[in-house]
C-alpha cells in the first residue's frame, strides 16, 4: 500500500508544468469526434475514421512537439491529417498511359493528381475538423469559454437527437462525462496556479485527492445508466407550437422507441411499423406518409420480424431460444433455410427496396422466404455490409449496425415463395423436424383462460387434417368479428385480463394485431405450430400501372395479374398475419384479418382446349351460311345485312367513347377522377346494404342521416365528403399522395359496412 502511495505522489509531483493544456487539447478533440456524431447518415464510415484520426494525431504532435515551434507543429498536423485521410480513403492505384516521349515531370504531376483526387471530399471534412480543432485550442482559455464550449457541444447532439432519427444518447453521456472530467482538471489547475502551497499539500496524500472525484464521478454515471427509462411527461417548446398552428411534427422512432411500459388500453398512436409488441392494444390513426417503394415482379406482403413467445399481454422474443443460429449474408450466397420444402413448388420473386424515410428498422424486409442478397446501397459494391445476418429459424435478414445507428437507403433481394397447394397441404401434417422447435412454437402461458381453446376445439371439430383446421379458425375470425383501428374498450368487463381472451368474448373488433394474435393463439392450443408474424401489406401501385377497367377505376383485384409494378407501401401499411408450419412445405402464411387478401402464388390452371368445328378445306362457313340465307340470288339482302353489321358497329364505337374504360386509353387518370369514381363505387356499396339516398337529399344531407347508424365513421365520412366535394367542384387537382390516402379511407368504411 505504501509502494502504491509513493506512486501516486511522485507521479502527481512529476506531471508537466503544462499537463492542464494537454489534457484540454484532449478533450476538445474527445468532445469533437463525439459531436460529429450528428452527420450520420450524411457521411461514409470512413469519413469519420479519418476525421476521428486526424484529430487525435493532432493533440499527439501537440503533446510531443514545443508548444514554441507553431508553425512546425501545424506543418505536422497537417501532414498527419493527410496521412490518416489516405489510409482510411483506401486509394487505389493510379494507372496512366502516357507516351514514351512525354516527360517524367509531367508523368509524376498526373500520378499525384490521381492520388489527390481521390482523397475528395474526404481531406477537406478532415482538414475543416483540424481548423476548428487549433482554433478551439486557443480560444478556451477561461472556465467561462470552458462551459460555453461544452454546453454547445451538448446542445448540438440534443437537438439533433430530438428532430432526427439518428441515435445519439450515448454521444451526450460522453460530453457530459468529459465535461465533469475537464471541470474538475480546471479546479485542480487554478488550486495550482492560486495556491501552490496548498496543491503541494494535497499531493502528499493522492488517494485523497483522486478518491472522492472518482466516486462522485462514478455515482453521477452509475445514477444515468440504471435511470428507467419513462416516457415524457410535457412536449417541447418546438412541438407545443407547431401544434398549435395546426402542424404536425415528426417523430422519429428508429430505436429509440421507449420500451418502458404504457398504457396502450386507452392510448392512440399513428400508424406504422411497431417497435415494442410486448404489450398490444389501444388504438391507432393512419399515416399515410411513405416508408418504402419496392419494384418487384410479384405482388407479396413484405415480411419482417416474427415474435413465438405470447405472454398473454403481446408478444416477445426468447433470447435464450431464439436467433440462436445467426449465418453470415454474402453477396449472392444462397440463404440456408431450416424447413426442407421438398413437397413444395416454389416461385422466384425479384425486389428492389428504396426507403422513403429515415427510420431505423431490425429487419430488411422482403417477401418471404428472402433466399439471396445481390446488393446493400451499392450494386458495384463486391462485398455486403458486416451488420447483416441471416437468422435461420426466423428466416429474418436480420440489421445490427449500433454504432452507426443507420439503416439502408436501397437494397436488392430474391425470394422464393411456396406455391399455395391446398390438396397438398390437406395431407401434410403440422409438425417440425424437430420436437423440440415444435413445442416451441406450441407455448401458451398458464394463465389462458380455458375458454379459448374450448372455442378453438370446436370450430374445428369437423375438419379432418390440419389445414383446414388453420382454414376454419382463420374464417371464423375473418367473418366474426369487424375491423376497425379505433377499438371500442367500454365494451370491456375487467373480468379477463388475457389479450386474445378479450377479443374473442367482449371486445369483438380490433385491428390486425388483435386478429393475428388470436389465430396464432387458437393454433397452438389445438396443437398446429405458429408463430406470429409482422411487416407490411403490398402497397399500392402508382394510377399509370393501373389495368383500365370498363367499370371504371380498377379495384385492388383488378391490378396487373402477375403483379409486377413499383408499389408505394406506406405506414398505414404496417401488418400482422400468421405462420403455421406444414411438413415438407414450410412455413405457410394465414390471412385471419377482415378485410384482407393474402397475396398468395398459386399454380397456373391449364384450360382445357374446346373443340373447334371442321369444315371442308375450301369451304368459306360464312360464305356458305349467306349463300344459303340468300339463295345466291337476292344481293340487296346481303348489302343491307353489311349495313345494318357497320351501323351497328358504329353505334357501339360511339358508346365505348362515353366510357372511362375508353377514355384511359389516351389519358391518365386525375387525382380527382379517382377520388369521384372511388365514391360512386362507395355509393353503391351503400344502397346494397339498405342506405338509401333520398331524391331531394345532397350527398352531404345524406351522409348527416346516415352517420348516426355508425359513429365510428363519422369522422371518416366527413372527410370523404369534403374531399369528394373538392374533388368534384374544384379546380385543383389533388395529388397522388391525398388520393392515395382517400382510397384507403373508402377501404376502411367499406370494411365497417
């Protein structure tokens, strides 16, 4: 201990004269590169290594060179700034084809210049941060510029942090911690300067010294990280405002989605792709901003994560089971599946993804099951980003990239689908390899009530296989029971407290989480594997890839039959459905929710050929047919045959150009087109479920009579109407954002009739 101690002191006693204006170098730099931070997304990785470097080679060359010798030490500074910026630019060889006559002077300039061409744009980002770096280091000379510099540095990442998706919590602890460190160094430095006789004392006795600003230092730190985390109480300033103008403001979830528990029985949210399933409830509004646009030559729902574990609240991920089998993603390597599919016909689906947005998600998503990766943000690149992997069991392309906190802009992948076979599938049992994956995906907590199940043996008491016991309960839950994002909860007892329980006995209405929760729970208590499963619907296609129909604007059947297109899928899109597995088919996927269509590929039906009638080799059958009508003899009769067939041609062309189908052809449709003819449609759907429209009534007078039957609607309704009404009446086109977003409004109503 005494050796310990006469460490301590002779190497307090021995530090440099200088040792506060080096430490200062250093943390400056230390707080620079942290700060940076809030350019993720903007910059290449390698772009923050060089910066990181240079600045850290900078305080190296001032620690080791005279602080007299200036203009030498920014000479290296410089070079070394050069240096790490060629290293982490990677520079490739220059090759030049120069004649043999031409001069080496003039060959070495074009070598260099090669070299110094590709060292853009990263030098300048290099040598900016090293400007700022020495300007900073002479310019923080008293405690008060000290605090200016790190509440700037703090203020920077927080408002970033706020208003954009990048991550940057981690970056504020560390200019808070090093700010502590740097006060403190500058008490300690003034108590030197002011009171010599006083530091010297202390420095007999380090432990002292060092002890108490450690462990404040270590609580301060120690209280952050072990703080729950809770969502806030209060908006910002900024918020409180723009809402108050009637503006909306993003909010940016990524990973930053507060796992805290909420009460999400009585909360509403907008619409999008879910970060926390442990607790599942509440209600939701759409947002029909944009999240992706995906080119593909089959239309499919866009798979994402897949959750086994229900608590009876929601859903959540084993750790100790699950992801357990993580396989490195090549480019072009062919995906290792755990099922054999050796029963099943598959189906090759090429996608390109473009992300709309800045959101951070755990998964790429894909039709499923993705089978190979051809390219991440770069088709030329050779190799694909280290932070992908293959989870197996899940069939999950799987997104790690913590330390940058960023998410791919653009992507390519391949699918094959399984070939939905039904009669196959009737003779397949469902069960896995492996029993104990398969109790895996059989769990159910203890405290399911027994109703459930009773409910889930009796639907499917008459069937006789397993898929048309999946078939029965994924019906009954389709037909059964209504669709709505805004669930009634005054229509719960407080006699169960079981998720699926409520929806199946009280509640009765839900969203898609509440009907693929229940199928995947029904499942598993009659003994079929499932899992539940989220992602997105297709999407929409864009008007111009719309097949024209003679009734009007196309319905979502109606879009090109193989499904090829660009589709635009939006938050609103968000989805659930249900997996169960099927030996020697795979995991097949069930649509339970009212409302929507699994986009399934089926093997093609080959019609049977008609017989033809034969005739004799020169026989004209027309011909012959008007030479018997005629007798041969009676001309007139066959002219006036011709005119009547040419009139009646004539009056058809006529009609055929009154209609949309007609019209399609030599136009686009309008925004406003679309939003008419969606509410004609919509109409109709209203007087075939008995709500008349009176002769005398408006469409507005109408729809106030008919709102009080559905008080769900009446937001909805209005709407519809007063986009109708600009629509019809105005001058203004509306965009295909605002139809995009009618149309899925009409859905919602239509599937509440």
């Amino acid at each position: 201990m005494s050796l310990l101690l006469t460490l301590c002191r002779t190497a307090i006693i021995k530090v440099t004269p200088n040792w506060y204006t080096k430490l200062s170098q250093l943390f400056i730099a230390l707080m620079l590169i942290h700060t940076i931070r809030i350019f993720e997304g903007f910059w290449w990785s390698e772009t923050f290594y060089a910066v990181s470097f240079t600045l850290l080679f900078a305080v190296a060359a001032d620690w080791l060179l005279p602080r007299s010798m200036q203009a030498l030490r920014i000479g290296v500074q410089l070079l070394l700034a050069l240096g790490a910026t060629a290293y982490f630019a990677d520079l490739k060889k220059v090759i030049l084809t120069v004649p043999d006559q031409e001069n080496r002077l003039g060959d070495l300039f074009r070598t260099l210049w090669g070299y110094a061409e590709q060292l853009q744009p990263f030098i300048w980002i290099s040598g900016a941060l090293l400007v700022v770096y020495i300007l900073f280091d002479r310019w923080i000379t008293t405690r008060t510029r000290l605090f200016g510099f790190i509440s700037v540095n703090i203020l920077v990442l927080t408002i970033a942090d706020s208003f954009t998706p990048i991550w940057l919590w981690d970056e504020v602890a560390w200019i808070v911690f090093l700010g502590l460190l740097w006060l403190v160094a500058n008490h300690l430095h003034k108590l030197a300067s002011h009171h010599p006789n006083s530091w010297k004392e202390l420095t007999e006795y380090p432990l002292q010294l060092l002890m108490p600003i450690v462990i404040v230092l270590s609580v301060l730190m120690t209280a952050g990280i072990l703080m729950p985390t809770v969502s806030p109480i209060i908006q910002d300033p900024y918020t409180m405002w723009k809402e108050s103008k009637g503006e909306t403001v993003n909010v940016f979830l990524g990973d930053k989605g507060i796992a805290a528990p909420v009460d999400v029985s009585s909360s509403n949210t907008k619409s999008g792709y879910g970060r926390d399933d442990s607790e599942l409830g509440g209600g939701f509004d759409f947002d029909y901003s944009p999240v992706m646009t995906i080119t593909t030559n089959h239309r499919s729902y866009w798979r994402g994560e897949t959750k086994t574990e229900y608590t009876g609240a929601g859903w959540t991920v084993n750790d100790e089971s699950e992801r357990n089998r993580l396989a490195s993603v090549g480019k072009d390597w062919e995906l290792p599946l755990i099922e054999g599919r050796e029963k099943a016909e598959t189906m090759k689906v090429d996608q390109q993804v473009r992300m709309a947005n800045n959101n951070i998600y755990p998964v790429l998503f894909g039709a499923s099951p993705i089978t190979a990766v051809h390219w991440v943000d770069d088709p030329d690149a050779s190799v694909l980003p280290k932070s992908l992997k293959w989870a197996v069991n899940e069939q999950e392309l799987i997104w790690s990239d913590k330390p940058l906190r960023r998410y791919p802009q653009s992507y390519a992948v391949t699918s094959e689908v399984t070939v939905l076979d039904e009669e196959g599938l009737r003779n397949a049992e469902a069960e896995l390899p492996d029993p104990a994956e398969t109790k895996q995906y059989l769990q159910l907590p203890s405290s399911l009530p027994g109703r459930v199940r009773s409910l889930a043996v009796s639907l499917t008491a008459s069937a006789v296989n397993d898929y048309d016991k999946a078939k029965l309960i994924e019906t009954y839950l389709r037909q059964n029971f209504i669709y709505t994002n805004e669930p009634d909860k005054s229509r719960l007892t407080g006699d169960s407290k079981d998720f699926v329980d409520q929806f199946l006995f009280e509640l009765k209405e839900g969203y898609c989480d509440y009907f693929s929760t229940a199928m995947a729970v029904m499942s598993r208590s009659i003994g079929l594997p499932a899992r539940w499963v989220k992602g997105f619907a297709p999407g929409v296609l864009p008007a111009s890839e719309y097949v024209p129909s003679a009734g009007g604007i196309p319905s979502e059947a109606e879009l090109n039959p193989d499904g090829a297109g660009t589709y635009t899928v939006r938050n609103s899109d968000a989805h659930s459905w249900v997996e169960i597995y099927f030996d020697g088919y795979g995991w097949i996927p069930f649509e339970p929710t009212a409302g929507f269509t699994f986009p399934y590929s089926v093997t093609e039906v080959q019609q049977e050929a008609l017989p033809t009638p034969t005739a004799a080799p020169d026989t004209d059958p027309v011909q012959e047919e008007v030479t018997e009508s005629t007798g041969g003899s009676h001309p007139a009769l066959l002219w006036g045959t011709v005119s009547a067939s040419v009139l009646a041609l004539i009056v058809l062309v006529l009609i055929l150009l009154r209609t949309p189908w007609f019209r399609s052809k030599y136009r686009a449709y309008s925004g406003n087109d679309r939003i008419v003819w969606e509410t004609e449609k919509l109409l109709r759907l209203c007087r075939r479920k008995g709500y008349e429209r009176e002769e005398h009534e408006t469409l507005r007078e109408a729809i106030q009579r008919w709102s009080p039957s559905h008080h769900r609607l009446n937001k909805l309704l209005r709407e519809v109407l007063d986009e109708f009404e600009r629509a019809k009446y105005s001058s203004v086109q509306a965009s295909s954002f605002e139809t995009d977003g009618f149309i899925l409004k009409i859905k919602a109503i239509k599937e509440e009739l």
